[in-house]
C-alpha cells in the first residue's frame, strides 16, 4: 500500500512513541483509527547517537499491519541499506543529504526497488540543499526539532522557524510544479496542526501526540477534527 493513495493531509504515526512492548495492541489501534502509516526511525550510532530499528524490526512491523511503513534513515551510509529496508517491507524510504550519500542516485535506487523515495532534512539544512533531487521524491521531510530522531541533546520542542520553512519549501514545489507530500516530524503538539497545515504541510509525522495518553484511536480522532475545523474555518474566510 502507498502513501500516495492516502487523504490530502495524512496522518502518519511514528512508532518511537509507541509502547514497544506491546506493539501488536498498537497497530490494532492505528488501523482501527484509520491512520495514514507508521513511521520508522532507524539510526546507527553515527549519523545519530542512539543504535535503533533495524530491517528485521521493519519486517516485523509490516507483517503485522496492512498500514503503509515508511523508513527514516538517520544513518551514515544509507545508500548500503535501502535494498534491505524495501525487502523488509518498508513502503517509502527518507534519506538525508547531510549523510555519506549521492542523493539523487540514492533516491532513483529507492524507486527502481519498488519502494517510494524520500529526502529529510534536518532544521538547520538549508531546503536549497535538496533542490536538484526533488524531481525523483515522493515527499520532503523537514524535522521540526533536534531530538525526534535520536540525536544527542535534549531539544524536543517544535522549533518557532519552521512553518516560514514549510512555507518556503511548499512555495518551492508549487513553483516546480512538483506534486510530492511535503512532510513534518518532530514536536508536533495538536495547537500547532493549523499552523503546519496552513503553511502548506499535508503530511503530519505524529509520535507523542498519538500515543502519550495511551489511546491513539481517541487522538487520531482529535486530530482529525482539528483538520476539519480548520478546513471549514479556510472555507468560510475564503467565502
């Protein structure tokens, strides 16, 4: 299944936030409450600091649930693991072009394996970095704090620039004509979903704010009312 064919603003949940040993109530849950996929962040003590999730975890995940899986390589050398996380089962693959890797040669790999082709940046990347390999993504990722994906401080909070970044990579892709999800993840409290949303973000990357009170379903369901109060709120100013 893609994350292609899902609705216009997905909501994806990111397993770190997950009780882990308990995973197979988890994903019951997530399909239950129609989530958009499961997200994982898999990391090698280089690029990030913790060691986390390999392929034979994503083998497992996907085995467990008709959701779509999407892999978020913090990893220093991806390009030597994008063959065994599509095996695995993983859907889409998001790559970083501040790691050891040919981007665009990384992303058309991901691609020609079958699976969809992400790039993640990190908050103080530049968007510019990614400009020339756009045309072979499926979605840009841009991380809204320092801490979702195993770094080495303590920074979880949504950063305050990052809906002007939204803003700016959403303007870069209309102008490119390029129809590719433009993804958060990182910090994302529900008060800021409007925000994210309006700047032109439609695909929400939700650990926390899923799991933290132990009922995903009940979350995903704010969640998307949230969207929908926001949507009819757009309506009636446009109107």
């Amino acid at each position: 299944m893609s994350l292609s064919s899902s609705p216009k603003v997905k909501i994806v949940a990111s397993l770190a936030a997950a009780n882990l040993l308990n995973l197979g109530r988890e994903l019951r849950l997530l399909e239950e409450a129609q989530a958009d996929g499961v997200h994982i962040d898999v990391s090698d003590g280089h690029f990030a600091t913790d060691i986390g999730f390999g392929p034979s975890f994503v083998r497992a995940i996907s085995r467990a649930t008709r959701l779509p899986v999407s892999v978020h390589l913090m990893v220093e050398e991806p390009s030597r693991l994008l063959k065994y996380y599509i095996e695995a089962g993983a859907s889409r693959i998001y790559v970083h072009p501040e790691s050891k890797v040919n981007l665009t040669r990384a992303l058309r790999r991901i691609k020609s394996l079958g699976g969809e082709a992400g790039i993640a940046l990190l908050p103080s990347t530049p968007i510019s970095l990614a400009l020339e390999a756009l045309l072979w993504a499926d979605s840009l990722l841009l991380l809204s704090n320092c801490n979702s994906c195993y770094l080495e401080w303590d920074d979880s909070e949504f950063l305050e620039n990052i809906p002007a970044r939204i803003f700016e990579a959403a303007n870069i892709l209309k102008r490119r004509s390029l129809s590719i999800d433009l993804g958060v993840d990182g910090g994302i409290r529900k008060e800021f979903i409007p925000k994210i949303v309006e700047a032109g973000a439609n695909l929400l990357i939700m650990g926390s704010a899923i799991f933290s009170k132990g009922d995903p379903v009940g979350s995903i369901r704010e969640i998307r009312e949230i969207l929908k109060a926001g949507q009819s709120n757009t309506k009636r100013v446009r109107e």
